[in-house]
C-alpha cells in the first residue's frame, strides 16, 4: 500500500506549470506524480552539495599530508635545500646545461 500523501499549495510560475503539465500529458503521468519526483531529485541534489564541504577538507587534508611526504623526500635528497621550496627553479646554477656565470 502507498504510503499516505499530505495536501501542498503553492504558486508556481505560469511558464513551469504550463511545462510540467505537457510534460505529464505526454508521459501520461498525473501531476503530483511529477511534482514528487522533481522535488525528490531536489532534496537529493542539495543532500549531495552540503556533503561536498566534508569533500573538500579530505582533500586539504590528504594534499598536506603529501606535501610533509615531499618535504621529508626533499630533505634526504638535497639536505643543503632544507627547506625545500624551489629547488632548481629560482637558482640559475642548479639547471643542467646551464651557465650562471654567463647571466
């Protein structure tokens, strides 16, 4: 047995409601069946949007944990670099095949 219905009054624009009634003419559906199914897909949609914070903070949270990884490889690798940040990439003379003698 379906489960029991609770009556809802809105307003709706003329254009949607105008649309949403072709829609259940032409799928042959009633229209609170189709009103239904749009909100469900709503709350769903905005379940899965308030989720994306916890998302977010995973991410940061994994991607910092890779940098520590990097750093700590950085610090056994070139223990002159400590700190770690660019490498090769602001000092002329750490290219190979470069000359920082000619600059």
């Amino acid at each position: 047995m379906a489960e029991p219905h609770e009556k809802l009054a809105t307003q709706v624009d003329p254009v949607v409601l105008d649309g949403i009634r072709n829609l259940a003419r032409q799928e042959g559906s009633q229209l609170q069946a189709l009103v239904e199914e749009a909100l469900v897909d709503f709350v769903e949609k905005r379940k899965s949007t308030h989720s994306r914070p916890n998302l977010i903070a995973e991410y940061y949270a994994h991607r910092d944990q890779c940098l520590a990884l990097k750093f700590e490889a950085l610090k056994i690798l070139h223990p002159a670099n400590a700190n770690g940040w660019g490498i090769g990439v602001n000092d002329p003379g750490t290219r190979p095949g470069h000359d920082a003698a000619n600059e």
